[in-house]
DNA sequence: CGAAACATTGTACTTTTGTGCAGGTTCGCC
DNA sequence: GGCGAACCTGCACAAAAGTACAATGTTTCG
C-alpha cells in the first residue's frame, strides 16, 4: 500500500521519497491507482481557489483517506478542505518525518491539522494544549509599550506609522522592535506579523 | 509510557488491559500520574453531565493527550469535550483493537472519533466557529512564478532565501514582489505577507 | 534611597527592500 | 516572421528597516 502525491510541479519528490520509500507521485489524480493506496496526498495551489475543494472530493471519491497540502495554511481552507472530506491538512513542505506522523494518523482514522489550527478550529484555549510544544508566543515577556509596536507591526504598519500613531520618534519604533525580535526570537517585522497572528513561518518548518 | 484510565467503577479494566500491556486505571484523576503517561482515558458518566467537561480539562491540564470515552456518543457531546481539549472521543465499549488505534492516533497529534461523527462535527464547527473574512485575494492575477514568491513571503522568507529556493537571482524576486504588490494592492512584503493568509492589514492612506 | 526595568531619543552605520531603466531569453500565437 | 507575455537579470539609487553605542528621564520596588 502506498501513497500517492498528486502534484503538478512535482518539486517536492525527493522530499516525498524520503518520507515514504514506497511514495508515488503523478500530476493528476487517477482513480484506479489511487485505489490502490494507502492514502493519497494531494498538494493544492494557491491560485484556484474554487477548484480546491473539488479536487480533494474527487480524490476522496477514490475511498483512500485524503491529505491536502497547503502552500499556505489557514483557518479557512482547513475547515473547507475538512469538509470536503479531507482527512489531513499540512503545510506543504512539511517534513519527512511529520508527514509519516500524518500518514500514521490518518490512515488509522484520525484527523491531523497543524497544532495551531486544532486549537483555533476547536476553539480552545491557550493554557490548554496538551501534545506538542505549542509554540505559543510568549506577548507576556513584551512590556506595554512594545506590545503596543508589536500589534500594529501586526496588522501591517510601518515604522513612520506606528511612531505617528504612538507619537514617538521612529527611532524609538526601532529600539522597541528591536527588543521585540529578540524577546519572540523572529527575525523581522515580517515574522512578527505572522507569529502574531500565530502563523508558523518559515525558519520554523514544523 | 502507560496509559491512564480514570474510571469510577473500574468495570471495564480487563477490556484495558488487553489492549494495552501498560495499561492503569485508577478511580480519580491525580495530576502527577497523568504528567507520566503517554495518554489518559476518561470515562465519562452519563450522570452529571455538567461535569464532564471540567473532568475533561482537569485531566488536559495535565499535559498528556486526553481520551473521552461516552458510553452513549453524541455530536454535541464530542464537540463540547473536544473543545474542552480532548483529543479523541469513542465509544466507552470500544474494542482493544479499536483503542489502540485511537491511542496511535491521538499520541500522534492527531484527533479520533467515530468516523460517522467526523463529518458532523466538522460541519458544526463551521456554524459555532465566526466565518473569516470572505476577502477573496486575486491571486488568478499572478503568474505561477508570481505565486511562488508570494507563497515564500507569506511564510516570513526574505528575498536571498527566495531566490535561492527557487533559483534565481534576487533581482528578479524583486521584480516579480514588484508586479505582486502592483497586482494585489499591497504596499510592502509584510501586506503581502498578513494578505496572503487572510489577514486585514492597516488601512493604507496613500 | 538605590537598583532595575522601562521609555525615549540621538548619531552613525549596515543591510534589506523596493523602484527605474535597460536590456536579454523563451514560447505560444495570429 | 512578428508580437506579446512571462521570465530573468544587471546597474544604480532611494527608502526603509535594523543594529551599535550612548545618553536622559521616569517609574517601580525592595
């Protein structure tokens, strides 16, 4: 029983033969090999967007449970793709070793979305999540002032903006980020705006 | 790794046993004995029912992934003990083989419970979970090479990182981020980046 | 009171980002 | 063959972003 990865560039093979040594990959989904499989992954381009989820339905009308895999998770897409029938959703360039973990789960039945989607999707808490190391963003070690830079960074801000709305310098905006970078270990704005919207970005390939 | 059965009446210890050689049980739910095990099981009266959940996240505090087992399944009931942070709900009489498939999956990161209810929670998250915003990104506008790059910011990579993932020279990640911005509306990478994942971003003035 | 944390800003400098202008290539299509 | 679209790139430049070192005032707390 193998796995099917349906992708049409097909970059990620290699990747993919590291994870299962019986992986198959193909451009387009054909339902007679993927009755064969295991389960059957299928990795989703952004653009056409309506064309999702009826791909992951014709792939589950195969019967083998169904993996998508999104360039760019969401929320959104996690529920629809769920609900399309979808028995796994990952980040695309997941790595070898939590695409096994995926394939062991759902191929027994369960369900697997990234950590921090289970959370948002079942609505739970912060203090709750069991399992992995959550990854939760420590904003308790940021002072007022720096949570303040942070949530407008968040929302898309430059520095002239946020010292114009906070009425500093924009040196000061900079003395703030700096610390802010350090306390939340990332790297630039533009990995502060996705953790703060508690997006895993790319340095964390998890 | 054992695993834990919090049970008050202790009836179904044998059940336990044979499907897990480290099987415990116990009539009460102590914190330090859970923090060892590898998943903790509860067995959930159908009496107090008010109280289920609150048994459910005591036991999750404790760190390891946690099992509802109801002797009478119900879509409400899995939603609320899964919100309330457990990882599976099953049958309280589930065969051993059964429940070594469901502790496979739920100590794994992944969520189990029985197949008929998978769907119908899934859709009931939809209805109790605020619809993101229906602000659908032109990405038909971009070109494949376009929407790699684009694909690449959203996950917080900076232009060196692109160019070498996808093999070109950073020049031309600018002049595709360049068309990007132009075609998406966006004024810089972190717009781009908040856009790509369904994000609002500042309202930008100019 | 004094240490420590916080908030603020300056000068100066390096690095990244983003744009303008000016080319190249390849490929499909009328 | 010519044309346009997509792709790729170099040089130059401006504008942000980010860092290093330094300093001053405020608040907080033991």
């Amino acid at each position: 029983m193998s796995r099917l990865f349906i992708s049409r560039s097909g970059q990620l093979r290699e990747r993919w033969a590291a994870a299962f040594e019986d992986a198959r990959a193909d451009v387009g989904l054909d339902p007679a090999a993927a009755a064969g499989c295991a389960s059957v992954w299928l990795e989703l381009d952004t653009a056409r967007a309506a064309r999702r989820e009826a791909a992951v339905r014709d792939a589950v009308a195969a019967g083998r449970p169904v993996i998508a895999m999104a360039p760019v998770p969401s929320e959104a897409d996690a529920f629809a793709l769920l609900q399309a029938g979808a028995r796994g959703y990952c980040h695309l360039e997941a790595a070898p070793e939590q695409l096994r973990e995926i394939a062991l789960v759902v191929e027994h039945g369960g369900l697997w979305m990234p950590p921090e989607l289970t959370q948002r999707v079942l609505g739970l808490s912060l203090r709750v999540v069991p399992t992995p190391p959550p990854q939760v963003l420590e904003l308790d070690a940021l002072t007022s002032r720096e949570l303040m830079v942070a949530e407008q960074v968040a929302r898309g801000a430059s520095n002239r903006e946020i010292a114009q709305t906070l009425s500093i310098s924009e040196r000061t905006v900079k003395a703030h980020l700096t610390a802010i970078f350090d306390k939340l270990g990332v790297r630039d704005r533009v990995q502060l705006a996705l953790a703060m919207n508690n997006i895993s970005t790319h340095s964390t390939v998890n």
